[in-house]
DNA sequence: AGAATCACG
DNA sequence: ACGTACGTGATTCTG
C-alpha cells in the first residue's frame, strides 16, 4: 500500500492571495462572458503546484462559513473594520469550487467556524494516525500547526512563492516554536483580525518575552522580574487583552466536524469535467498543458480556417514575378541560431497567392532573387535581421523591407518580445495561426513535419498572420507617435546589425589554447591549497559544499542568507578573507574558473572554423529599454575589470594582418542624458564646462569650498551617487553600495536634490506622469509600460518608480548610439574599415593602419552629433593590434 | 528548470 | 513595517 499523505488546503485564503497577487492582471483575467478569473487562475496554478510537490492521497479544502463564528461571539469587533471584499473577488468563488469538484477535490465549511479550525481538527486527527500532512494558506497564523508530521506551506507573494513552515524553520525565523506563535500573538495582538494584544509590544517583544518565560502565562508568573518600567506597566493593564487575543489566535483543533480522513480520498480530476471548466474560464494555458499530458478534447479548440497555396516549382517558377509592389516573405530557420540554422522552408506572396516549398535552392533562381533583391518591391517580414542573414548565406540580399511584425510588436510593447510568430500575432488579436510548439513540438521532439500539407499550410498562415497585422500595427505605431522610430531608427539598424554579424570577429584560437593551459596549472595549484585549507576534497563549485565547508566545518561567521541556504558570494567571502585565506583562495579560484569556462572554452567552443571567426547575434527585440543584447556569444561581456580577464582581449584580432582594432566609446552618456533630460542647470553647467563630473558632485554634496581638495573616497562617494541617480536612487540601496548608514546615505541623497533641483523635479516628474499615461519615453519615443506604477504591494510599486526614472535615461542613450551605428554604416561604404562590435555605449572596428587616421576623427564625430543635447556629448578612442590594445 | 554566481555597460 | 539600486547572458550545480 502507498503511504497515504494529506494534504490541507485553507481556501479563502488561498483564493484571496491568488486574487491580489493578479490583481494588476485583473482585466487581462476575464472569460467571454466578462467573469474575472484572476483568482481562479492563480488558485488552479497552487493546486497544480501543491499536488505535484506533495502527491497527496487525502486532499480537503476548507472554506470560511458565513460572517458570524464563535470568535465574533466572543470579540465583536473579531476581523472588524475590514475593506468590503471586492465583487470582482466574490464572483469567484462559487467558481473555484466548481474548479475543486471537476479537480475531484472535496470541500467542507462548517457554520461558526473558520476554515482554520477545520483545518486544526483534521490535522490533528491525521497526527494521531501517523499521516503527513501539508497545509497550504496564505495565512502566517497557521504556522502553529506545524510539527514533525505536519508542514505549513505559506504563500509569500504570488501564489507560487511558498515558504515551507517546519518546526525548525518556524524556529529559525521566528525563534520560537509553533506552540509558541499564539502566545507571542497574544502579546501583540492582530491589526488585520482587528484585535489587539497589550499595548506598545510589537513582533520584537513579543518574541523575546515568550523567549525568555516560555509562554503569557510564563511571563504574568514572573511580572516583578521585568525591568522595563513602561512595558511592565502596559502588560499589567492588558492582562485580559492579551489571555483573550491568545484565546482568538488559538485554532481549534477539536470542530464538531462531520467529515473524517476516510471522506478526503483523492483520485485525481474528472478530466471531461475539468476540460469543460478550464474552456469555460478560458484556461489556455492549462488546456495546452493537458494537451501535453495526452488528455482528449484539451488540444485547441478552434479550428482553422483552410488555407490555399501553391507549391513552388521550376515550372511555375515565373509567376513569382508577376508580384510587383508588395509581397509577404518568411524564411523558415527552425534553430535559433540563423548563422547555422538550417533552412526548411519558405513562403512567399500576396493577398491569398502563397507559394512555399521546402527547397531553399529555389530562391536562389532569377525569378525570385530578383524580387528579393528588387529595391521597389516591398517587402513584409517576420523579423527582418534573422531573414535578411539567412538570405545571405544564399548569396541573396534582401532589399526594400517594409513591415517587420516582430519590430514592430517590440516597439509597441516591450513585452510583447515573443520570438514565435503564432504566439505574437495571437496577443494582437490574430488567431488564424498556431505557435511553432503546436506544429513542430518542443524540447527533443521538435521537428519539421513530414507532412507536406501540415508543413506548408503553417507557413503559408504565417506569411497570412503578416500581411493581415501590417494595417493595425502600423495604425497602432502612428497613434504612439513612433512611426519615425521604427523606419529611422530600429528597421534600419537591424540590417546593420545584420552586417556586423555576418562580418564576425577575428578569435586567436591559439592564443586561447595557450592560455587555457596556464589556467588549467594555476586552477589545480589554488585547488590543492583550498583541499589542505578545508581539511578535505570538495567540489568547490558547487555553494552547498562549499557553505557546509566554510560556515560548518570551519565555524566561519554566515554573513547572508540565499533562499536554499548561506550565501558564498563575492561580498561574503570578501568580508571573510580578512581573517580567513580560504576565502581569499575561494574567491580567486573562482575568478580563474570563470574566465576559463566562460571566455576560454566558451569562446573556443563558438569560433566558426571557416573563417576562425565568433558571429554573435544582437537580440534587438528584448530589453525593455532600448538596448541590445548579444548572445551565442555574449561579445558585451567580454572581461575588462580584472587583467587577468583583460588579457582574454587579447584573442580579438583584426581579420588581416596588419590592420587594427579601433575602439570609440562614449563618456559618462547616461549622466549627460541625465543632465539633457532634466535640464539642471548646474549639472549641465559641470559637462559644459568639461568637469570631471564625479568630483564636481563631490564638491556640491560634501559642500567644499573653491579652495578644498576632493579626496579620493569623496570621488568614490559621489560616484556611487552619481549612478544611484541614475537607477533611481534609493537611501537602502546606495547605503548597501558604499557601506555607510541609511541615515548618511538619505543625506547625501537630500544634499544632492537641493544642489540639483532639476533633477529632484525631474524624478518626481517622470514618475506622475509614468502614473498618468502608465508609460515612459525616451528622446526618440521608445515606449516601456510599467502597469506596476500603481501597485498596492510597495516591492512592485517602487520597482516602477525608479523604472520610470531610469529608462528614460538608460534608452535614451541606446538610441543615440543606435543613431550612430546607421551613420557610421553609411560612412564606412567606401572604406575597409568594417564595425564590427556594439557594447552599449562603445563601438568596435577593424581597419587597415591607413585607414585609422581618418577613422580617429570620422567616429568620435558621427558619433558625438547623432543626436543633439543640450550639454555636449563626449567621446574617447583607443586603437591596437588587439581589443587588449585598444585601450 | 531554477538558483546561485559572476562577467559586462 | 515593508525591503530595493538599472539593464543584460553563460556556466555550474541541484532537485
């Protein structure tokens, strides 16, 4: 026989965390008949979560029963003065229990009694016949119910952040144990139960006192031996208050119940039932994952229109050129990397004139590389770089592309930064196409359909899903004011970009192998010392070991706290070096690991052996903020910090030899943004007058005098304020950064704001006016959403807050560098010079010797004047026969 | 698949 | 009282 486990789940509660954790998702949570389902949704995503985890064979859920229970009776005012439950919360319910049903869940509330209270008695009941249980609430009071048997899951934030109450964890965070937690509530009481225990103790007190008396009783017992004068005093005063809050917090654990543990056998769901209910809710999401799982009738639920196409041949090859002003093309790569990816297929056409085929040859034929290439032709793609790259390997140049769907999404939404088409088009509104999972399948199993019909018909509804979004979206981008963004800035920049990649850059593969070997030596020599050190093997990588090796057996303090464990950051082992070489081994350890596994091998692994060269791809539809992100490899992390990481720099070479890497980057851009933006007076007054910006911040917010010298840590100071600006500044985060008080920090902070009053406006501009409009925008109208601008929960409120103050900044100067990248690509068509890298604020070249001369003061000013500021912009070059070098 | 860690601007 | 600096990607370990 299977061991038999309960599990318990306290339903309102859930529900009504579920119900606020998508509160901000609230309209997007609606079924067709306008019920909001936020909380049926989020209550669903914890049952499929709590039953995976626990694999329960027992399984209740308990609800509240009615307004009146033996605890109103006892305290009238018991959870009074509560907001009115919102409609759009009460709606639901009666569904989450039809939910439960079809889950093969059985429910019980019991008039008088909470759901605690039924959840007590079963608990305890399951005790005594020895079966685990696991609660699930959002309520910390349950926490009291934990013992060797039982387990409280607590859900934090969402609904599937839990945390796990056992008795040493209850322990651990509260410091005492779960029998404890009523009389600790007893002292302070519950604002949200609306009772109140004795007055002036708080969480703090209240632990320590039960810590040092074991329990109120304890602490009346021995009420001459406290000190306190006041706290004495309020504790004789509320005697009753506090018995009669310990008596509220108490779950019964003895309801007159009319069910047992027999009544509570799970067998799993009523798939139909459950089927119906997930499509009258519109569960998607979950009817894919039952799809998934093999149930019948969960696949998609509506049908496809029929789509015609014609099969392109060498025959009817020459009615492609009938198409004469605007044609829809898509160029299937399944992989995601289109330098490799193979090519599987195509279609291309107009109006209902699709022509596919799976034999990428044929678009090498006059016919079609002609229309292609033809640079009256328009063209409407699914993003553009990948298509133009992929054409390229062809020999065939894309020319005269007008409408890019995956651009144009990202422009209008930064999240809306799906890289499927079926998924994108569905978000706005087209559904006439499926995703890329549905067709080929995910994870191992994906594959391009054997199947002709199925093969063709989907990308003939992909070209289709294009021509017919092109209309709305353009209509949505004029509306945004960001037409001019997207034909001026973002289009023309993905096809440089696709330039820079299909160039590559030159890697010395010999030079990384012999490095390799000089870190491979000193790994195994640091090694070895930290085995002597520890007094034993280990694997050094893995931060379990390492914690039970640093903060077990070596007793070393634990500084911070991970959510699995201690942590073995570079902060901790940093603060224990001082008096433990271990760390400072670990750390170095560490360091040379990284750069050999990451950069070493990972850079050995990707060079293209036709031409010893890495083509990364920039991910021009991702961040939310404008810039670009470069994966397979990632060039915009390549080490400079550290020399011994710097000297991996070494390896980029010119692709001739001879010829030069020329580097051009931008100084301090985002506080010059700053200053544009703002328009302070005396932060544009620094740039323009070519102030080292850090020591003038130090000056203004040290208040020196003209004739003070600004010491080095005053330098270091302002400019951990500097950048804290910039992110948005707050006093706990700038304190944490600098290691100075919160106090002292919120000063410098204060100081700061009256020495720069443009800024102070600026900041709590931007931030009302994110709370108006529900975006932000940068100097070229580069949108970011931030609907958590009005969250209840402050994490997600102020989150939003220093968002909107720093993307502005941050997009701001990824556009002017985007501006610079078109014009620099226009400059260098008649040179040999070839851009090759873009690092946010900082490009890369290679060029003949002759050719860096005229490069040293053709880049710093294309780039300098690609948008005009108010304050100037500065820019710095370095050139060398390496990356290492061009510093 | 997610967490921890660390590389960059 | 809450618990934070902004934006990324790759590697390794672990459940």
């Amino acid at each position: 026989m299977t061991k038999e486990k309960l599990l318990l789940i306290d339903g309102n509660s859930v529900a009504f965390k579920a119900f606020f954790a998508l509160y901000n998702s609230l309209s997007r949570f609606t079924n067709d008949e306008g019920l909001h389902t936020n909380a049926i949704y989020g209550f669903n995503t914890m049952l499929d979560l709590m039953l995976n985890h626990v694999e329960p064979t027992k399984v209740l859920v308990a609800f509240d029963a009615g307004k009146t229970t033996f605890r109103t009776k006892m305290y009238a005012d018991y959870k009074g003065g509560r907001a009115k439950t919102p409609s759009e919360f009460s709606e639901q319910m009666p569904y989450i229990k039809e939910l439960l049903t079809s889950r093969g869940i059985k429910t019980y509330e019991l008039k008088e009694y909470e759901a605690d209270d039924i959840i007590g008695t079963l608990a305890r009941e399951a005790e005594s016949a020895g079966i685990q249980t696991t609660i699930v609430t959002g309520d910390r009071d349950l926490t009291q119910l934990a013992s060797e048997l039982t387990t409280v899951s607590v859900s934090k934030r969402g609904v599937t952040d839990v945390e796990h109450y056992t008795p040493e964890f209850v322990k651990e965070k509260l410091g005492i144990t779960p029998e404890q937690i009523i009389e600790m509530k007893g002292l302070q009481g519950d604002n949200s139960d609306n009772y109140p225990g004795v007055a002036k103790v708080g969480p703090k007190t209240a632990v320590s006192l039960i810590q040092d008396y074991g329990s109120i009783q304890g602490v009346y017992d021995h009420i001459d031996d406290i000190t306190a004068k006041k706290l004495k005093e309020h504790l004789i005063e509320d005697r009753d208050q506090a018995f009669r809050a310990r008596e509220l917090a108490t779950i019964k654990r003895d309801a007159p119940i009319e069910i047992g543990l027999d009544d509570l056998k799970y067998d799993g769901p009523d798939m139909e039932k459950l089927v119906d209910f997930y499509k009258k809710m519109n569960f998607q999401s979950f009817l894919n994952k039952l799809n998934d799982q093999g149930i019948t009738g969960a696949g998609e639920t509506e049908q496809l229109s029929e789509i015609t196409y014609t099969v392109l041949n060498d025959d009817n090859l020459d009615e492609v050129s009938e198409f004469k002003d605007d044609v829809t093309f898509y160029l299937e790569m399944p992989e995601d990397n289109y330098h490799l990816s193979p090519m599987t297929g195509f279609v291309l056409g107009a109006g209902n004139d699709w022509y596919v085929g799976r034999d990428v040859d044929l678009l090498t034929r006059p016919e079609v590389k002609t229309l292609l290439e033809d640079k009256t032709v328009t063209k409407d793609v699914f993003d553009a770089k990948r298509t133009y790259v992929g054409l390229n390997r062809l020999d065939i140049t894309l020319n005269n592309v007008d409408f890019d769907l995956l651009l144009v999404s990202y422009l209008l939404d930064t999240n809306d930064n799906n890289n499927d088409l079926g998924k994108l088009a569905k978000q706005h509104g087209y559904s006439e196409v499926e995703t890329d999972d549905v067709v080929y399948g995910k994870g191992a199993k994906r594959e391009v359909p054997l199947n002709d019909d199925i093969f063709y018909s989907h990308l003939a509804r992909k070209a289709q899903a294009i021509q017919t979004l092109k209309t709305s979206l353009y209509k949505e981008l004029t509306d945004n004011n960001q037409m001019d963004l997207y034909l001026d800035l973002e289009r023309p920049v993905a096809f440089v970009l696709a330039r820079m990649e299909i160039a590559g850059i030159t890697v010395d593969a010999d030079k990384l192998e012999s490095m390799k070997s000089v870190f491979t030596e000193k790994l195994s020599e640091i090694e070895l010392v930290i085995y002597q050190e520890a007094g034993e093997e280990f694997n050094i990588s893995s931060p379990k070991q390492l914690s039970r090796i640093l903060f077990e057996k070596l007793q070393l303090p634990a500084i911070k706290k991970t959510k699995t464990g201690y942590s073995t950051s570079v902060e901790v082992l940093e603060k224990l070096a001082a008096d433990a070489p271990i760390a400072e081994n670990i750390l170095r350890y560490r360091q040379i690991a990284k750069i050999q596994s990451t950069y070493v091998e990972g850079l050995l692994k990707v060079i293209n052996p036709d031409d010893q060269k890495v083509h990364t791809r920039y991910v021009q539809t991702l961040t939310q903020t404008g810039r670009l992100s470069s994966v397979d490899p990632n060039l915009q992390n390549i080490p400079v910090r550290s020399d011994e990481g710097r000297q991996i720099r070494q390896a980029f070479v010119p692709r001739k030899p001879g010829w030069q890497i020329f580097s051009s980057d931008y100084s301090q851009i985002e506080l010059r943004v700053l200053a544009h933006l703002t328009g302070d007076e005396n932060l544009q007054l620094a740039f323009k007058n070519g102030e080292d910006i850090h020591a003038s911040t130090a000056r203004r917010i040290f208040r020196l005098g003209p004739d003070d010298e600004v010491s080095p840590n005053m330098r270091r100071q302002a400019k951990a304020v500097n950048f804290g600006i910039v992110y948005g500044i707050s006093d706990y985060g700038l304190s944490q950064n600098i290691g100075i008080s919160r106090k002292q920090a919120k000063e410098f902070i204060d100081t700061y704001f009256e020495e720069y009053p443009g800024v102070k406006a600026y900041t709590e501009n931007i931030v009302s006016q994110a709370r108006e409009q529900g975006f932000v925008e940068t100097i070229l109208h580069r949108r970011r959403y931030l609907p958590d601008i009005n969250a209840r929960n402050f994490n997600q409120r102020t989150f939003a807050e220093r968002t909107a103050m720093n993307t502005p900044i941050q997009g701001s100067a990824a556009d002017i560098i985007k501006v610079a990248m078109i014009e620099m690509d226009k400059a260098l068509q008649n040179m040999e010079a070839t851009m090759l890298l873009q690092v946010h604020d900082e490009l890369i070249f290679e060029a003949p010797e002759s050719e860096i001369e005229k490069l040293s003061t053709l880049v710093p000013s294309i780039m300098d004047s690609a948008i005009k500021l108010d304050i100037p912009l500065k820019v710095e070059s370095h050139f060398g026969p390496t990356w290492y070098d061009a510093k």
